[in-house]
C-alpha cells in the first residue's frame, strides 16, 4: 500500500500529517535568528604588537617575522598576511570557513606567548583580537560636546559607552575612532637639559626611584591586622614638575627646570573630525558570523540608558547602522514572498478555473513552506535574504506536485471513476512521477551542500531551503493533495460559465501544440542541429557576459580613502581632508553625514578616510554608483592627494578599501622592488582600470644613525646608552604610569617638539659617559638620510605589494583579474607569484567551486534518474534539455545587461533540477503508453499532448513565483535580481524548447517497451486493487 492509498482511505491521518508539519514550522520560526545572509565571514584572528619609535624593518624583522614563524603551525589557516608599520605590527589570521573560531583564536594565543620570548625585552605584548582588523562596524556612534576637551569626550566614550556595549553577546570589538586617551607627557627641553648637566635616562631613572606604589607588610595587634602600603605616587602636572632628578653643587634640579609636565592624549597622530571639528566615534564590531540584527536590538535597549546616563553637556548619536539596510532588504523579500504565492494562486485558478480544484495546490504550499523554518532550526540557520528567496522560488515548486496529481485525478473523474476511484489511481499512476521529478530536483543542490568555502557556507542555506521545502511537497501531495481529491472533486454534468468560456482556449492551445509537434516530428532530425546552435550560443555569450562575485547595492555609504605625500604630517594630511569634506558637502547635495578619519588604527599619519552617508535611496535623486563616479572625477583636482573612493561589498563585512587587490609575492624585498614599477606602469595603461595603486612604497624618508664604537668605548659611553637616549628623546617612549580617577594611564617622554625638527638636533642631545660626564651625541654618531619603505607586507610568508584597484564604468571584476593576469604574463620575472586577495579572491574560488557544482548536480541527476527510469538512455533524454534552459538563462542575463556572478550561477545550476521536471512527465508517460501497446512515436505524442497542460501550469508556475525576484528594485535587490532574472529565462526557454526536444530525443533514443506476460499480469493485479 502507498502513501496515498493510506491517505486517501484514512483523510484523518493525512491531516495530521500536515498539522504537525505545520506545527513544527511554527515552533521553528520562533527560534530563527535575522541576518542579511548566511554566515560568510572566515574566521579571523588579529595579532597586533606596538613598539613605540621602532622602524617598519625592525617591526618585521624583530616582530612580526618571529610571530609569523610561530603561527604558522596553527591548523587551517588560509591567508597569513601582516602589515609591518612604524612603531606596529599587525598579522591578520584568516582561517577556513570550517574551522572554529573560539578554537583557532585559542591557538593562536598558545603560539604567540611561545614567540613572546624572542621579542625585543620592552615591546609592549602582543594583543590577540577575535576581529579583522578591517570588518565594518554594524553601528557608529558619534560623542561631542561644545564645551569640553577631545581629552574629555574621549574618556567619556571609554568611561561610560564602551563598557555598556562591550557586553553585548557577539561584539567582538567597541573601536573608539579619535580616541585621544590621557597620559602625561613630559616634554625636555634639550638646551636646559645641557644646562643642568641632566640625560634623558637621568629622567627615567628619577622617575623609577620617586614614583612608587609597593605593599609595605603588614602591622598585627592583638586583635586586629591593618596593612601597609607605601604611596609616593605622582598625579598632576605640578606634582611631575617637582619631581626631584639630581643635586647640582647642592640645589635640587627638577622637571621643572630641564622641561614641563602637562596632561595631554597618548596618541597625538590619529584622529576624528566634522569639518574640523574634533569629535570622538565609536564602532560596535560584531564578531564573525554573529547575528548582526540581535546585536542591534541589543544595543538600542542599551542606548537609551546610555543618552540618561551622559554629562547634559555631551551630544551623543547614532551615524550609522548597518542594520537598517539588513531590516529593508528582508522586508522587501518577505514582501515579495507575498506577490509570489498571489500571482502562484492566479496562474493555477487560470489553467483549472475551478476554485474546488485550486484549493488541492494552493493549500499544498503554505504546508510546504512553512515546514522549511523546521528544518531551518534544525540546521542551525537564519531568516536572511537568501532563505527567504529560497521560499519564494520555493512557492513555484511546491505546487507543482500537487498540482500533476490533481490532474490525473480529475481526467479519471471525467473518464467516469468515482471520486474515490479516480483518487487511487491516479496518485498510483504518477506516484513514482512524483518522486523522481522531486529526487531530481532536490539533488541539483546535493553538490551545493558539500560545497566549501564562500560559496557552499553561502548557499548552503538557500539549496536545503528549496530541496527541503519541495520534499515536503511530494510528501503533501501524496497525502494531504491526493486525500483531497477525493473530496473537493465531484464529476460535473455541466461545467460553470468560467470554464465553459475559456475552455475553448485551453482546446485550441492543446489541439495547436499537437499539431506543430507532429509536423516537429516529421523533420525531427533537426533536433541535433538545433541543440548544436544553442550549445554554441550559450559558449559564445556566456564567455561575452561581464563576471563580478556579486552585484553592488546601494547602501547609502562610500568611504573616501586619502593619501597625502609620504612625508606629510598629521596636521597636513588632516587640513586635506577637511578640504576634502567641504568640497565634498558643497557638490554632493546627497550627503547626510560626513566624518573624516586621520592616521585610522595607529596607521601613517599621512593616511587617512573620509566616511561618506548618504540619504537613503527613497530620498534621493541619484544612485549611490552615480555619486561614487561623480566623486571618483570630481577629487581628482586634489593633484596632491592620492584619492580612491570605494563603495561597500555586497558579501562580506570587509571595507578596506578597492575591490580588486592583486598580490606580487617576492622572496626579498630587492625582488619585489625591480618588479613593481613596470607591473604598475603596464597596469596603469589598461582600459579597464582606474585608481592603480600599491601598497607598498620606497618613499618614506628616514634619518639613520650609526654609532662610532671605538669613539663610544673611548669615552666609556656603552651602544644602550646611545639607543636608549635616542628612544627616550625622539620616541614617545612610556616612562611608566599614573594613575587618575582611579585608572591607570601611561607616561610619556621625550624632547618638547622645537627639539625634534631635523637631524641636526641630534647634536643637542647628551649621554653621560662613565666618568660622569655630558657627551654630544654629534661626538658619538654618523647620520645619514635615506627613502626607505613605508611599512613592509607580508602574504603567506613572502614579502608583498598589492596592487589595488577599481574598474572603469562598463568593467566588472572579472575583467579587471583578467587585465592584471595579462599583465603579470608580460612583465613579470619568474622569481614573482601571484596570488589574489579580497573579493577578488572570492571570484576565483566562487567560479572553481561552482563549476565542481553544476558538473556534480548533473551526474547526481542523472545517477537518481537511471535509478528511476531503470534505463541508462532515458535520462540522457532529459538531461540534454539543460543547455535549452542555459540558452535561456544566458539570453535573458546579456538582455537585462546582467552580469555572470555568485548569485546567477546558483539559479543557473538550479535550473538543472526544474527543467528536467517536464522532461521526466513526458519520459514517464510515454513509457507507460508504450507498456500499453503504443509505438515509440505514438507513445511520445500522446504523453507530451497529455501532459502539456500540466507542464504548462506548473512551469509558468514556477516563472511567475520567480518574476517577483527578477524584477526586484529595493534594498539588495540587484543580487535577488541576477538569480530571478537566470531562472526565469532559463524556465520560459527550456519550457517551450522541451516540449518538442524531448518527444524529438526520445524517439531516436529510447527503448521499445514491450511488458512481458508476468510484467504485464503484476500491473493488472496492481491497477485492479479494490478500491474499498
């Protein structure tokens, strides 16, 4: 007995059925989480060392190569890549998707406390992020305030802000932008110095004996216990003045009388402003694959706690939140969900006109759908854009099931069966047409399930999404449909005024379909020829469309990067960028907010960022492409300034800056240097490419000192001395600390800033030799002056340039690799790799991974429908309707000027399992005709005449449920629209295509069918089962 036989005679069991689908649904959905789309970030792990004054080469050598080494052993690491810095390293960790992050942060830090010994003894340690260094905040925050210090608004941020969202579960970081932190500075004046006979390290070794706070014991009476603590701590400006350094023919000498102490900011080369205006921002960083919405909520229930409990005197706002766009996007696919199951409801009352029969399919895709949150729960996933488009193209499949079994049910009932009747054998019939077209479709997203990296961890929600919903529909309608049939359809002596009007259509459409297929027939070696020229055309146009790894949205945001000349200072390069904000503010009316960023995260100070909000689209005339084009020509009248602006990634939360980044890997950076500049000469001439640049850089001057040793050992003056008074006059070297309001802040020293212009200043600096005394630096050094690299790269271990960049209007990512591999072909020499990075090394394994894919969906397809059909031949019939549905597919992307990305390529390898769907009801009924004594041909006509009105609801079906998708134009609606746009080209091609292709195929290719005499007495014995 089948599943429909037990349904249709126990209909209180098939309801069950359904209502715990449904319930379960239910249950599930209350448990989903909200994300834009499936957890996509690898995990990544941060290491960033500081060490104050210290050179990009001894950061690499003395840093971060030690680091590396030590790293590298760590499992599953995919990029290794570090930034070597003045005075900081940075080595960013980027693991495989499948590895666990809490795990891989874990050993991470086992490695860098195993390299913590090979440091240099007074570097700071080694802090270990759960972070990219480069993730785009979820929300940004500003703090200002008309009537206090940047000093005060910064604590404030640090004091108050940081703490109440730093506990929100899944922020992995609250970044404080111009954060100006306190510390005291005491700043020496080198001719007082001189005078006073005092050195830099008599300073330090002042403060070493004055400025203490150790545990003294204990006192023990007879009855109590008090302890003891010694307090000889410095707080105040006036206390670090007095502080006493060395007796000079019996006076004290002070700070006060060889420089000042004053209260000031730890970082004096970073920081944030609104057209000049100091300000301070905070970032609300989330933690890979955190659920970006929940943190979101979280933290506006915070806020406003946060706004009551901030001094009146201080102003603090949200600048922006990335959420927002997340909220409209989903919206907009929830809404779409709506039209689609509408304009799916529409299409079938169209073909069965006949409100009784519409209830079977139509209650089959709620059951569906809803079943999918379920099994969502089940597998850990979210609601996000790609489950919800799952559900919408879903809405097409699930129905159509349903809707072949109430097709063979009411043409039994209009052959004269009973209700009853009617029902049994006409689920019996398809029964197994049911199950392969639904196996056939669920495995098309077998391989996508298997898939690694980006593009599996991507879609793997969205194939077990439409595979589960649509193995629930053949289970409902099986069940819930078939039982249905039973009751809603009652032979009709006279049809109702609707059918009767059209029917006459529905004839002609049929008798019009039989007529050019027997005339195809007559001519059907034409088949091969014309299977030949849609081949063809689908390996001329699709090598002819642009590639890119996804769309760009408009997401009311695009970030300015700015470069001043390498030997700018913080001042220069932050009276650029306000130059930069105003111009932008008084030719771009789209604006809504604009911060600008100097020396972001300890970087050069010649760097810097201005952060661009715009109106959201509804409020605007222009797109956010139209703006960025109009600022990519407009700042190039800055002729000083390096200027790139960049726009947001669709996928993914990194925002570094150009979406094409092309690495040059050498073994030494000689190597690298002979071979940069004709890679970016020949690169800059490429039409396709605009804003070449490169990361690393010979053009940062730097004053090297050498010690004369013989001369030093003469004069007892040890080579420590020497560099340590170097470090402690010219290198914000911390002294140590001090503690105020109960908090612990650094202090700094070196030479007030008159003393550290130019290199001749050298010369007013002193070292005490062993007898005691002063000694001039100009007596002890050599300098010289010298370009030397700004910071150094690493990638995987070998020294590095990448060239960024972006592409000129009418290029897409694609074309720009390509250029840069031509290039690279031309004028590279052997010794340099290549490699990609970013986006663009997204786009070369997205197109790896999905050709694996559909070469994997079609053998998995073929394999369940050998098994199905017991033949070897008759899927091939099926399969060869896929390059129709890829004509189709190709066609409608080059008409639309779509372009070939992640998102098309999964409806494309979608379209494998939906076109073969009709396909497999013509298969399947000409067998079963032949198996009635029909010939081949007779057999093929009669199964595809007998079954074209059902291929044409259901496929038409399917294209309506998809049109909403295709024709998508809120938020993220460009990527919705590519795989809207793939799958309804593809369905309206192969639909029309397969109806003459397929009898065509099948009548060269298939088997004659002759059932033996027990063959044949089995199928009478099943077909005449009592039907009780």
């Amino acid at each position: 007995m089948t599943l429909s036989d037990l349904s249709i005679r126990r209909p209180v069991l098939a309801i069950v059925f359904a209502a715990v689908i449904v319930l379960f649904g239910v249950v599930g959905f209350t448990f989903l989480g909200v994300r834009e789309y499936p957890a996509v970030d690898p995990p990544i792990v941060t290491v960033t060392t500081t060490y104050p004054g210290a050179s990009p080469e001894v950061i690499s050598s003395q840093i971060t190569e030690p680091i590396e080494e030590s790293i590298s052993g760590v499992a599953g690491i995919r990029v290794l890549s570090s930034t070597s810095a003045e005075g900081r390293s940075e080595i960013r960790v980027e693991f495989e998707l499948s590895v666990d992050m809490e795990a891989a942060a874990n050993d991470v830090r086992d490695k860098v406390a195993v390299a913590r010994r090979l440091l240099p003894g007074d570097v700071d340690p080694p802090t270990v992020e759960k972070a990219d260094a480069d993730a785009s905040p979820i929300v940004f925050m500003t703090l200002n305030s008309d009537t206090k210090s940047i000093l005060d608004i910064a604590a404030m941020a640090d004091r108050i802000i940081k703490p109440r969202v730093q506990t929100i579960p899944g922020v992995a970081s609250v970044r404080i932008f111009g954060d100006k932190r306190y510390a005291m500075r005491l700043l020496l004046d080198a001719e007082r110095l001189s005078a006073h006979g005092v050195t830099p390290l008599d300073v330090q070794a002042a403060l070493s004996r004055e400025h203490v706070d150790l545990p003294a014991g204990r006192l023990e009476g007879e009855d109590t216990e008090l302890g003891l603590r010694t307090i000889a701590k410095l707080s105040t400006p006036e206390e670090f003045n007095r502080l006493n350094i060395r007796s000079e023919n019996g006076r004290l000498i002070t700070l006060a009388d060889v420089g000042r102490a004053e209260l000031s900011a730890e970082n004096l080369r970073s920081g944030m402003a609104q057209f000049g205006v100091p300000m301070v921002g905070i970032a609300v960083v989330p933690q890979p694959n955190t659920n970006a919405v929940a943190i979101a909520d979280e933290f506006y229930r915070r806020y406003e706690g946060i706004k009551e409990s901030l001094p009146p005197e201080y102003e603090v706002e949200i600048g922006y939140d990335f959420t927002t766009f997340v909220r409209k996007s989903i919206s907009e696919v929830e809404e779409t969900l709506l039209i689609a199951f509408g304009l799916v409801v529409l299409i079938i009352f169209a073909f069965l006109r006949d409100w009784r029969a519409t209830i079977v399919p139509v209650v089959a895709i709620p059951v569906s759908i809803v079943s999918a949150f379920f099994i969502m729960y089940l597998m850990g996933f979210s609601i996000n854009i790609l489950t919800l488009v799952g559900l919408v193209l879903a809405i097409g499949l699930v129905c159509d099931d349903a809707i072949v079994v109430l097709e063979n049910v009411y043409a039994r009932i209009e052959a004269g069966r009973t209700p009853l009747q009617a029902a049994l054998e006409g689920s019996r019939e398809i029964y197994f047409a049911v199950i392969a077209t639904t196996l056939a479709l669920a495995a098309v997203f077998l391989p996508i399930v298997f898939l690694q990296g980006l593009t599996g961890r991507l879609f793997r929600e969205f194939g077990v999404v439409v595979a589960g919903s649509v193995l629930v529909s053949a289970f409902v309608a099986l069940s819930l449909s078939a039982m249905m049939c039973r009751f809603l359809l009652k032979p009709k002596e006279r049809a109702g005024w609707l059918q009767r009007v059209t029917e006459p259509f529905f004839i002609w459409m049929t008798r019009t379909y039989r007529a050019s297929l027997l005339g195809f027939m007559r001519v059907r070696w034409a088949v091969f020829p014309l299977m030949a020229l849609i081949a063809g055309y689908v390996v001329w146009q699709g090598s002819r469309l642009p590639q890119e790894l996804a769309p760009l949205e408009d997401r009311s945001n695009i970030r300015v990067n700015v470069r001043a000349p390498e030997s700018a200072t913080y001042d220069y390069t932050r009276r650029s960028l306000d130059e930069v904000a105003v111009w932008i503010a008084d030719n771009v009316p789209e604006v809504r907010r604009t911060f600008s960023i100097t020396a972001m995260r300890g970087g050069a100070v010649n760097t810097g960022m201005q952060n661009i909000y715009l109106h959201e689209p509804e409020d605007r005339q222009r797109s956010q492409e139209e703006i960025f084009n109009q600022l990519s020509q407009g700042l190039a009248r800055f002729d000083t300034l390096r200027i790139f602006p960049a726009q947001p990634p669709t996928i993914g939360s990194r925002f570094a800056g150009q979406p094409l980044n092309y690495v040059l890997q050498a073994p030494t950076v000689e190597a690298l240097l002979g071979a940069l500049p004709p890679f970016l000469e020949a690169a800059g001439r490429r039409p396709e490419l605009r804003f070449v640049d490169a990361d690393f850089k010979i053009n940062r001057e730097e004053t090297t000192v050498e010690l004369d040793r013989a001369r030093a050992a003469e004069l007892g003056i040890t080579a420590e001395q020497v560099a340590r008074t170097l470090q402690l006059t010219f290198g914000d070297q911390r002294f140590g600390y001090f503690v105020m309001d109960g908090r612990q802040y650094q202090i700094i020293g070196q030479l007030d800033r008159p003393f550290r212009k130019e290199p001749a200043d050298l010369r007013k600096v002193h070292v005490r030799s062993n007898k005691g005394e002063l000694v001039s630096l100009e007596n002890l050094v050599r300098w010289r002056e010298n370009t030397v690299p700004g910071a150094i790269y690493r990638y995987n271990r070998y020294v590095s340039a990448t060239i960024s960049g972006s592409m000129m209007p009418g290029y897409t990512l694609g074309d720009g690799v390509r250029a840069l591999d031509e290039v690279a072909k031309e004028v590279l020499p052997s010794n340099i790799q290549t490699d990609l990075a970013g986006e663009a090394r997204d786009l070369r394994d997205s197109s790896s991974s999905m050709a694996f894919a559909f070469g994997l969906a079609l053998l998995i397809v073929y394999l369940v429908l050998a098994a199905q059909f017991e033949s070897f031949v008759d899927p091939f019939i099926i399969l060869l309707t896929v390059p129709m549905s890829l004509g189709g597919a190709v066609l409608a992307l080059a008409l639309t000027s779509s372009s070939l990305n992640i998102f098309s390529q999964i409806g494309i390898i979608m379209l494998i399992g939906l076109v073969t769907k009709n396909g497999i009801l013509i298969v399947e009924f000409a067998n079963h005709r032949q198996k009635d004594g029909l010939s081949k041909h007779e057999a093929v006509v009669e199964a595809a005449t007998g079954r074209f009105r059902p291929i044409m609801m259901t496929s038409f079906a399917t294209i309506l449920g998809v049109m909403p998708i295709a024709l998508s134009m809120g938020a993220a609606g460009g990527s919705r629209q590519s795989l809207g746009i793939a799958v309804a080209g593809g369905m309206l091609g192969a639909t029309f295509l397969s109806l003459y292709l397929v009898p065509a195929l099948y009548s060269f290719m298939s088997r004659y069918r002759r059932p033996t005499e027990e063959e044949a007495a089995l199928d009478a014995a099943i077909q005449g089962a009592p039907a009780e």
